[in-house]
C-alpha cells in the first residue's frame, strides 16, 4: 500500500449550482492542510456546468486539488443531445471521470459495455476513469458479491491495454450502502477490494495490481474513514453526501 497515494475523491452528485461549487471549492482548500495535501490526492467531481467555474479557481489560485466530471459520452463527437464528450472535459482540465456510478447503471440503464466504452474513451482523452462497481443487495445476501464484482472489474477493463490500465481507479461500493447510512464493515470492504486487486494481477500482473488505487464508496464519513482506510487494499473513498459539507470532506481526506 505505500507505494500508492491515497485517493479520496467527491462525487457531489447533482447539487449546487456553479456558485455554490466554487463556495464549496474554496471551503474544501481551505479546511485541508499541506501534510494531507501531500498524503492524499484530493479530488472534487461537480455537475458538468460547474467545472468552467473549478477550473479557472483552481488554475487562478494554483490550488492543490483536482477536479473531475460525473460521466462521459462514450461517443467522440456529433448528434447525441444532452452528452458531453471526453474532449470538451479534457480541455476542461478535467483529471478524471467516475464511470459506471451505480446511479447511472440503475437509473440510465448502463450495461458494463456501455461503461467499458466509457472508461476507454477517457483514457483515449487523457482521463483517468474512475470505474464504479458494487453489488446490489441481493446479490450480497446470496453470498455472490464478490464474483459478481470482479466480472463487473473485467468487462469495464475489455480490451484496455496495460498502459492504460495501471492508471484507472476503481471504486468498489456496495449499492445497499450508498446515501443509505449503512457502510460496510471494514472487513466487507477488505475481503472486495482484495478480491479485485487479484482480479487485476489476472487480467494484467502483480506489478500493475500492485499500484492500482482501489477506493471504497457507500456512506463514508469522518467516524468511518479511518478504519476503513486502515485495511491495506483500501487506497481512499469515493464520498457522496459527506463530500458537499467542506469541513467533513476535508476531515476525511484528513483520516485517510
Ligand atoms: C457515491 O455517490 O458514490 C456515494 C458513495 O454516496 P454516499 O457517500 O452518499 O453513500
């Protein structure tokens, strides 16, 4: 785990208008320290109407933080109302993109071809995806978690070369523990998390599981970050709620 930097990344969901972004941007900065800075890469992913906002703060303040964006098309360019392309976030200055967030699978239909599309086209554009995969309940409570899991980890990776590939983040987050209150223990999360590294030493090697981050989401807050970030294939958190409120965003960053 030393050789990995911690992540600890905020997905703010769809809140706050650009205002209150760059209000909330500030916050965050301003409650983090220089030792976590250095520790931990610190990372905010706000609406796609915000990121004009967090780019010119961050680059006019040479703030410490990175941002990305929410989703991406999985097409380049052209007729598809509504998308926003790998391109136009990368000229943003956007350093990574969550992908496959189970909001989006549940809510938008996406399938783990549509996600492994996604993850591809980022890294074509220089961003790093952030790839999202947890169980549902039932699947938990059937004992099938963690295969479920790593099939999810090997279709998002379909195809994606090792260069590529040492880069990606994966986010493991349970859906019965997302904005529910309930985490996994840190043992549940453990028990994934290893499971996917070895997933990604099969896929690849042991050299390139070694030094990716694998983050762990579903109602992380400053109470749990700690234990969570002790176990030694956890490499940080994706932060839903919490990551709106800058003191606890920044306590959590803090922790891990
Ligand atoms: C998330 O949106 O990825 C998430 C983990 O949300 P929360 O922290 O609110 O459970």
């Amino acid at each position: 785990q030393s050789t990995r930097k911690p992540l600890v990344a905020g997905n703010w969901k769809m809140n706050l208008t650009h205002l209150e972004a760059i209000a909330l941007v500030q916050k965050v900065v301003f409650s983090l320290d220089e030792k976590t800075l250095d520790q931990v890469e610190v990372v905010v992913l706000p609406p796609f109407v915000s990121l004009r906002g967090v780019q010119t703060l961050v680059d006019g303040d040479k703030l410490e933080i990175e941002y990305g964006a929410q989703d991406v098309s999985a097409h380049e360019s052209g007729a598809y109302t509504g998308e926003v392309s790998a391109s136009m976030l990368a000229k943003l200055g956007c350093a990574f993109v969550t992908v496959g967030h189970s909001e989006r699978r549940e809510y938008h239909h996406e399938d783990d071809a549509l996600v492994n599309a996604k993850a591809k086209i980022a890294f074509a554009h220089g961003i790093i995806p952030i790839v999202c995969v947890g169980e549902g309940l039932e699947v938990r409570e059937a004992g099938e978690h963690v295969s479920h899991v790593v099939a999810q980890v090997a279709a998002a990776l379909e195809g994606v070369p090792a260069e590529q590939a040492k880069d990606i983040v994966i986010a493991y987050e349970p859906v019965w523990a997302i904005g529910t209150g309930k985490t996994a223990t840190p043992e549940d999360a453990q028990e994934v998390c290893s499971a996917i590294r070895d997933q990604l030493a099969d896929l690849y090697s042991g050299d390139l599981a070694d030094g990716v981050r694998i983050l762990y989401g579903g109602s992380v807050k400053p109470d749990n970050t700690a234990a969570l970030a002790s176990q030694p294939d956890v490499d940080g958190s994706l932060v839903g709620g919490a990551s709106l409120d800058g003191e606890q965003f920044a306590a959590i960053c803090k922790l891990t």
